[in-house]
C-alpha cells in the first residue's frame, strides 16, 4: 500500500482526513517499513492520533497529550503533555487511562485547563520507558515498553521524520493507533 518515496505520506493523510477503521490503519502499518529503534532521531516528537473509532479517539489530544521524548534507547518520556506553553514529562502511572471513553469530552477539556495547575503532579524528570526492537504483527521493529505498565507502543517509518504507532495495552481489544512527527531542532 505504502512506499518511502511519499506515498505513505499520502497514504496516511488520507486516512487522517476523516475516521478510517481500524483494518485501514493496520492494513497502512502493515506496508510501512520497519524502523529499528537506533534509527529514532533523539529528541522530541510531537503527536496526533489516527481515529478509528477508538475508545481513547480524542481523549489523549484533549487532554494535552503533546507526543514523546527519545534521549536514548535507555531514556525515554512516553507522555509529554503541554500546558501554558511548557512541554514537561508525566508518569504514566499517574494518568487514568481507564477513564478513557468514559468521561465526558467536557470533563476531558476541563481537565486539560486545569493541568498548568496539576503539572506538578503528574511531572516526572525520570525516564518511564526504553526502545528495543521487538516483532510485532510479524515485522521486528522499533517499540516503546513502558517501565511499569503493561503497553508496549510499536513503530513504522511513514518517511524520514514521521513515525506511525500502534499501542499495543493488555486488555484493550482494539489497538490504538497514533502519529509521530520529528520536533524540528532548527
């Protein structure tokens, strides 16, 4: 479905357009390259989602998720939030992902005006996940493995600074699928 050469690029636009299914988006991860996890560029990447239907579609987004950090494979920062214009590194565990699609979108939008306020709370200067390559839907690929949660997200390379990601959670029964973009250094 997808080649380096722009393609998949378009390939994903179209699906991001409006809400594809969930076979759309794994078909699309299923034809992009693998990437190994020492491919990464390290730094910061900034994130979307892919709707597809997902009981998380829109929560993350809402709620002030802004991407990831990759220091190095040992180092990484799995949910980067934003608030008054400061970028800072949350816990995970410190995130109620099993309200997800249970709040009100509402309650979600309040949530994130107050998170200036809960920074404090939620921010860790410690690292809450590391890079290995790992199979995942018979490809050996990048993978993000949390340090204390049972989620491993799994990476394909879209083009040189695009990664598409599919989290993989113990008992959720669709994965989640969601786009990375290389922070620009410049």
């Amino acid at each position: 479905m997808a080649d380096t050469n722009g393609t998949a690029a378009a390939a994903l636009a179209a699906l991001r357009a409006h809400r594809c299914t969930p076979e759309q988006a794994s078909a699309l991860f299923d034809s992009l390259p693998a990437v190994s996890f020492d491919e990464i560029t390290t730094g910061r990447w900034q994130g979307d989602e892919l709707d597809t239907g997902h009981p998380f579609a829109g929560v993350l987004v809402a709620s002030g998720w802004y991407g990831k950090q990759f220091d190095d494979a040992d180092t990484v920062h799995p949910l980067l939030f934003a608030a008054d214009g400061v970028v800072f590194p949350v816990d995970p565990r410190r995130v109620p992902l099993g309200l997800a699609g249970r709040v009100p979108m509402a309650g979600v939008r309040a949530g994130k005006k107050m998170l200036g306020y809960l920074r404090f709370a939620f921010q860790t200067h410690r690292p809450t996940a590391r890079l290995r390559n790992v199979e995942y839907r018979g490809v050996l690929s990048a993978a993000m493995i949390y340090d204390h949660l049972p989620i491993i997200d799994h990476f394909r390379r879209v083009d040189a600074h695009t990664l598409l990601g599919v989290m993989d959670m113990r008992g959720l029964a669709e994965p989640y699928f969601f786009i990375l973009w290389q922070e620009s250094t410049s």
